[in-house]
C-alpha cells in the first residue's frame, strides 16, 4: 500500500476513527455501570437509596444440560440480599445430564439465611416439546412466565442465563435502579469469562464490539430510537411484558435480548443497559473453536442474512482495523514517512478506544495493540456464518439448528 491512494485510505482511516471517538455515543469509555459493591478492606458494601417498597421479583431460568454450572449459580440466586418476595422458576429445556435433579437437591440443601429476608420459593418445571416458530431459549421463558402469572402476580421478571452467578446484591440493585429511573427494562452485561488465552484475546473484543454497534449511552436515551439488551441478565416490568404481547412477540428472535429491548423501546418503554463487574458468567470458552461458534452462531442473523451487509461489514472491517496497522508496516519497510505516520495515528486511536475495555477486564495492555488481527478473526467468523446459514447449518446451539429463524 504505497502512494497516494494508500495514504488517502491511511487518512480515511483516521478519520473514521476520530469520528467514531467523538460521536459514537462515547461508546469506547464503557462507563455505563451498574452500582457495584465497594470494597474497603472489609466486606462488600452497597450504598444505595433504599426503597419504601420492594416489588415482587420472579427470576426465570432457562436451562438445558447446566448439571456443572448449576452448583455454583443457582446458590447465588436462592442466597440473594432481596428485601421484597422473590421467587424463581427454573425451566428444564430437555436436558439429559440430570439438571432439574441437581436444581431441586441444590434448593434443598442451601442453610437457611442468616437475614431476616422472605423464603426463597424455587419450582422446576420440565419443558413441553419445541414447537415450529419458537427457539428453545425464549419457549423455555415462556413457559417460565406462564408458571410464575398462574402462581402470583410478579411485578418483574428477572430472565437470566443458568451460567450466571449473580452477586448477593444485584437483584435489589436492578430492581432500585428501575424503580427510581422508572425504567422498564434493565439489563447487565455481566463481566464474562476471561481466563484462557483465547478468551483474554477474544472476549473483551467481544464486548468491545457490542458496545461499537450499540452505544450504549443512546440505548439509555429515551429520546435515541437505538435499543439492545444483554441475554444473560435482564429485568423486565411485567406490566411491560403484556404491553409488548408477551414473549411470543418475539419468540422466532434468535438475538432473542436485542429484541426484547426493541420490542419495548418500540413501543415507549425506557430501558437502561450496563455493565457488570461483581456478577459474572461462568461459561468457558478455552479454544478458538469455541468462540468461533458462538460468534458464527448469530453473525449473519445480525446482519438480516443480508450479503451486501455482509460486503460491506468485511470491507469496513478492513478499512477502520486493518488499514492503519497495514499503512505503518508499509510506510516503514517503503520509507514512506508520511504513510508510516497516519497508519501510526490510527493504530494509536484504535488501541486507545479499546484500552477502558482491557481495563475493565483486567488485561494485559499489549492487547490494545492486537486489534486488527482481533477484528480479522471476527470478520473472519462472521463470514462463516454467512456461509453456515447458506449450507442449512442455521445458528446452533445446544443441539439444536434454527436455520430457519428470521430476527
């Protein structure tokens, strides 16, 4: 990449970057967060406005084979620091490792609580057979809900994955953000699993990236038509639920969360979407091939199955990632100064964007400058999964392929 036209796209580069740092919702600062516990040398505290009332929360879990993951999850809801009444309602989605066994020994044997807090209600159910039109996630939910509207009247459901451990707190944090904001839904992205090697160079790119596509500052804004939520953690007023038509309304979504949020932005409900530091997934992608999957799994569905879209993600990918750190390799090795400098400046952009993320996970810095080959593995799998959709392979997961489902 020499010349003129190399240093024309060296400067586009640049360019996009600075936009995207000055009006893109101020997306790179990843400063939307929930309150978290402070930590003092002592035990977690939490400082918050208490409320007069404690709503009723139902938490629905969704679970299909979640036997390892359950031990450790399922505790941190049943041992939750909630004033109000809570209860919770695990779906067993067909699983085959013994999940709803291990769910009902677990409530069993949790101490009672120390604090004078209601009794931790936990029913599982067995889930009916899938029918056409629905992914298994969001029947599994529905199922859920329609359990818990002909038990109580819950004024929240809090829809969360079965590999969350959630903080003692995070149910009375959601539930007082919501009320106070009078928000009606309230979603925490919580801080995922980053352990592996591949999980250190691939998962916080991956919130990254989430952040970039929906900033997060104009999804709070009632008054911005942008809406997204995170799956593994979201609170939703019942009232709200109804408004929308239930989760039917959106029961062929295989984004199932980012159309939950535009279900009820669309229809004048205000939500706030965050992230998490104290509740945590404890999903383990350890090899390439397991992150490769969950991206591929819904890539192309987030580009409405378009192939323009698709074209135009990969060569734009190219331009914002790939160019700058191409344009400084070229520039140096040509002596080419001018080049060598603006392909410099926007690596520099670049890495500084990312470097709030790195941070927030806790990363080597070195990080910050691989994201240009971070972003080719990503358009890498997103092309794959415009290619497992076009062989019929679908989005699959947890055995099951939605190659037919529409967003």
């Amino acid at each position: 990449m020499t010349g003129e036209l190399g240093l024309a796209l060296a400067a586009l580069s640049s360019l996009i970057w600075i936009i995207l740092l000055v009006g893109r919702g101020q997306f790179w600062q990843a400063d939307q967060k929930l309150e978290s516990p402070e930590i003092q040398g002592k035990a977690k505290q939490w400082k918050s406005h208490k409320l007069k009332k404690y709503p009723a929360v139902c938490v629905v879990i969704p679970a299909r084979n979640e036997v390892d993951m359950l031990p450790t999850t399922l505790p941190s809801l049943l041992n939750q620091d909630y004033p109000g009444i809570m209860s919770i309602i695990l779906v067993d989605d067909h699983s085959t490792d013994g999940t709803a066994a291990i769910a009902k020994a677990l409530a069993r044997s949790q101490p009672k609580s120390q604090q004078p807090l209601p009794d931790r209600q936990l029913s599982v159910i067995s889930g009916e057979p899938l029918p056409n039109g629905w992914t298994g996630k969001l029947w599994a939910i529905a199922q859920g809900i329609c359990q818990a509207q002909s038990q109580s009247s819950p004024d929240y459901f809090l829809l969360t994955d079965a590999d969350i451990q959630h903080d003692p707190q995070n149910i009375s944090r959601l539930v007082t953000k919501a009320e106070q904001d009078k928000l009606d839904l309230v979603s925490l992205m919580v801080q995922l699993r980053c352990q592996s090697f591949w999980e250190q160079l691939l998962i916080p790119a991956f919130v990254f990236f989430f952040q970039k596509l929906y900033p997060f500052r104009w999804v709070n804004d009632p008054a911005h038509s942008m809406a997204a939520a995170a799956g593994g953690c979201i609170l939703i007023r019942s009232t709200m639920l109804s408004q929308i038509g239930g989760i039917q309304a959106i029961r062929q979504a295989l984004i199932d969360d980012c159309a939950l949020a535009k279900a009820v932005k669309t229809n004048g409900g205000r939500i706030w979407l965050g992230l998490g530091d104290s509740t945590q997934s404890l999903r383990a992608y350890p090899s390439l091939m397991s992150i490769w999957n969950m991206v591929a799994r819904t890539a192309f569905t987030q580009l409405n199955y378009s192939l323009g879209l698709l074209l135009g993600t990969a060569l734009g990918m190219i331009l914002i990632y790939g160019v700058p750190m191409i344009s400084m390799i070229v520039g140096l090795l040509t002596q080419n100064w001018s080049l060598a400098i603006v392909g410099l400046l926007g690596w520099i952009l670049m890495s500084w964007s990312y470097l709030p993320t790195i941070q927030l996970y806790r990363c080597s810095l070195i990080l910050t400058f691989c994201l240009p080959m971070i972003a080719l593995l990503y358009t890498l799998m997103t092309l794959d999964s415009a290619l497992r959709h076009w062989r019929g392979h679908g989005g699959v997961w947890k055995g099951r392929s939605y190659s037919a489902v529409i967003d």
